[in-house]
C-alpha cells in the first residue's frame, strides 16, 4: 500500500513539475515542451546535487523508479503510435522539385556534420563518449541524431507564429515529415549493427520482422467491418484496446531484440489510408493519453542517463556538438531551399525551422542509449543540442523578421501570420 501510494505520490510530482515547466516556456515565449522536457530531465540531477544519494533513494527507491520507467515507457509507446502515423500522412502541396532540394541539404548535411562529430570523439580519444559500440552503428546512429526535426514541435510553432499557411511553413512541415521517415529507417539500421554480431543482426531482423508482421494483422483486423462498427459506437473502449495492442507489440519487438519505440512506430505506419478513416479518433486519443505520460519518460531519462554525466561528460564534446548541430540544420535548410528556388529571406526561415529537434530528438536519443550505440556522455551532449536548437528556433525567427522589417522588405508590424509568398513564385 505504501508503495502504491508512493508512486502515485511520484506521479503526481512529475506532472506538476511538467506544468511547471509548460508555465515557464510560455513565460519565456518558448514551446512548452522545451520547458517541460528541461525540468523534466534536469530535475533528478538537482534534487541529487542538493542532497545525497540515500536522501535520494529514500525519494525514489528503486521499486518506485522501476514503476515509473514502466509508465514512461508506455507514455512513449502510445505517443509515438499519433506520430508515426503524422510520418505518414505527410503533407499535401509542395512541389516535389523543391521538396527534394530543401530535405536533400536539411537532411544531408546534418549527416556529415554528424560524422565529424565522431570524427572529433575519436581524434580527441575521448573512450566516454565513444562508448563500446561499433564504429558504423556509432556513426550512423550520431548522424540520425544529428538529421532529426521534430514535427510535433515544428507544428506547434507554426500554429503559434502564423506560418502554418505560408510557403516556408507548408515546405518545412512537409520536408520534417520527409526526414523522420527516412530517420526511423536509418534507426532501425543502426540498432541492428549495433548488435555487434550477425547473430545481434539476425535478432534484430526478426524482431522486425514479427513486429511488423504484428502491425499488419492489426492493420487487418481494424479494417474489418466489426471493427469499424464497434469503433464508431465504442470509441474509448475502441481507443483502450488499440491503445493496449501497440504496448503489446512494441513489448514483444523489444523482447525479441529491438528497441520497443521501432514497434510501436511500426504500429503508427499501419494506421492509415481507409483505416484512419475510421480510426482517427481512438489513434488521437492514444496519443493524447501518451502525450500526457511523456513528462515521466523525461524524469526517467534525466536520472538514468543524466545523473553523474554532467562532471564526465567533455565541454568540447558538448560544444562541437550543438555548433555542429546548428551548422547542419541553418546550413543545409538555407542552401537547399534555395537550391529549391526559395528568396533568401524564405530560407533563411526554413534552415531556423529546421533547426527544431525537440521530443523526437529524445525519443532517437533513447532508442540509441538502450540499444547500448550512444554512451551517456554522447546523450548528454546531444540532449544540450537538442534544447539549444529548439529553443532558438522562435528568437532566429524573430531576428530574421526584424532584419527584414529595417531593409524594408517586411511592413512595419505583424507579417508572420499572412502567406509571405506563393507557391509559384518559387518553382
């Protein structure tokens, strides 16, 4: 009894801490996960530096902490179901010719910076960010991390500037969703050398292969005709059983080798076309539910990898990260938007949007950590990058559109929230 009460006691501190956090961001006109995922995963590191390791057990025994990870976890499996399927759907307009240009230099680029960074690691010899993974699971994992843009946070920040409809906005939406897919497949791939053996490899294969055959019977049996009617008259009940079915497999992926977060997007992909015609509401409200249960995967991530980093981790290997990091998204997205016929003014917006990692960041971040590919120093660092690149996402937009307001190419006041050019004038 005490201990349920102690996790319940736990819970609810995480989740005022995540409102905390959610207040703080919008104080600082940031997106609230920027705020809600730095108290989240600095929060146990404090409460440790401010007092000692038995005060700190005493607060989250490891039974209690065990629960927690089995909640966050389950947060992130249903999260991730809502967002795999946005993977997707992508989005509708775009010219493809332009759309190639701007995901191949957004996406590109962060990739080689994502090889010079473990070049750096392995020149400055530091054996703590190395980790004992092979070189070529290391590699391609560090330019995944470095190639992400998280689509849930760039969405967000769109609605909340005005740019939603805009050129830059749409073409940076569209190439986001563009890259994660790619991402998640070159995920996949590293998670299986990292294995380190064709055995590990084999494994891996097929866990994907079971996973995936799982997701498809689901993408059957949601389409059957008693489903649909079960799903139009019982939708919570409809959402509690999808909801159930995608911790299932992603549980069953993970015991067979691979990481559960690849089974449960495995289940997000299933769910499309005529099956989220149907299924839109019960998938919203899974994610919801997830969404909702992510602040505790922080927390959980924040004490696992973070506590007793910080004094280990190199202030090299933190700074060449974010500048890397940075260099890769400005960068790659300002060339390839231009590449793709956009004004500089739009790509100068389009390499800031792109520079937006946020949640998916953390959630490749942990994949990685789990399969033993990326050491807790190298997390450490790419979390920094991570905050640093959202967080500045909305003050370059803003610097971009007081540049152009004094050049004159901007009218004095608000201009984000109208079409700052049409589609054609860029083909």
């Amino acid at each position: 009894m005490t201990s349920t009460f102690h996790v319940l006691a736990a819970l609810a501190a995480v989740l005022l801490l995540a409102l905390a956090g959610r207040t703080l961001a919008r104080w600082l006109r940031q997106p609230e996960v920027v705020g809600e995922v730095t108290v989240g995963l600095l929060i146990g590191p404090i409460v440790l530096a401010l007092s000692d390791r038995e005060l700190f057990d005493a607060l989250l025994p490891p039974a209690v902490f065990d629960v927690l990870k089995l909640v966050g976890q389950t947060g992130l499996v249903l999260y991730l179901v809502g967002l795999a399927h946005k993977l997707r759907l992508g989005a509708d307009g775009p010219s493809k010719r332009t759309l190639s240009a701007l995901v191949g230099g957004a996406f590109a680029l962060p990739l080689v910076t994502g090889l010079v960074l473990v070049g750096v690691i392995v020149i400055t010899d530091d054996q703590g960010a190395r980790g004992d993974a092979s070189l070529p699971a290391l590699l391609l994992m560090v330019a995944v991390a470095m190639s992400i843009t998280a689509v849930p946070v760039l969405s967000r920040i769109l609605s909340d500037r005005g740019m939603s409809d805009t050129v830059e906005g749409r073409f940076s939406l569209a190439s986001a969703v563009a890259m994660d897919g790619l991402g998640w497949i070159m995920l996949t791939l590293a998670i299986g050398l990292g294995a380190g053996s064709l055995v590990g490899l084999g494994e891996s294969g097929i866990a994907l292969l079971v996973g995936g055959s799982c997701a498809f019977l689901l993408r059957v049996a949601l389409r059957t005709g008693t489903a649909r009617r079960v799903c139009v008259r019982l939708p919570k009940t409809s959402a509690v059983v999808l909801g159930a079915a995608a911790v299932g497999i992603a549980h069953l992926t993970e015991h067979l080798g691979m990481t559960a977060i690849v089974g449960a997007a495995m289940v997000g992909l299933a769910i499309t076309g005529d099956v989220m015609a149907v299924w839109a509401g019960p998938v919203a409200a899974v994610s919801r539910a997830g969404r909702a249960l992510t602040p505790v995967f922080f927390v959980v991530t924040g004490v696992t990898v973070l506590v007793g980093t910080f004094s280990a981790a190199s202030w090299v290997l933190i700074a060449s990260t974010v500048v890397l990091g940075c260099a890769g998204k400005l960068v790659g997205g300002y060339f390839g938007a231009r590449l793709g016929g956009m004004s500089p003014g739009s790509a100068h917006r389009v390499g800031a949007l792109m520079n937006t990692r946020g949640l998916t960041e953390l959630i490749v971040l942990e994949a990685g950590h789990r399969a033993g590919v990326l050491s807790s120093e190298l997390v450490l660092a790419l979390i920094v990058m991570a905050l640093a690149t959202t967080a500045m996402t909305g003050p370059l937009l803003g610097l971009i559109e007081r540049v152009e307001r004094r050049r004159g190419v901007l009218p004095a006041g608000p201009a984000a929230s109208r079409p700052l050019a049409t589609e054609s004038s860029i083909l």
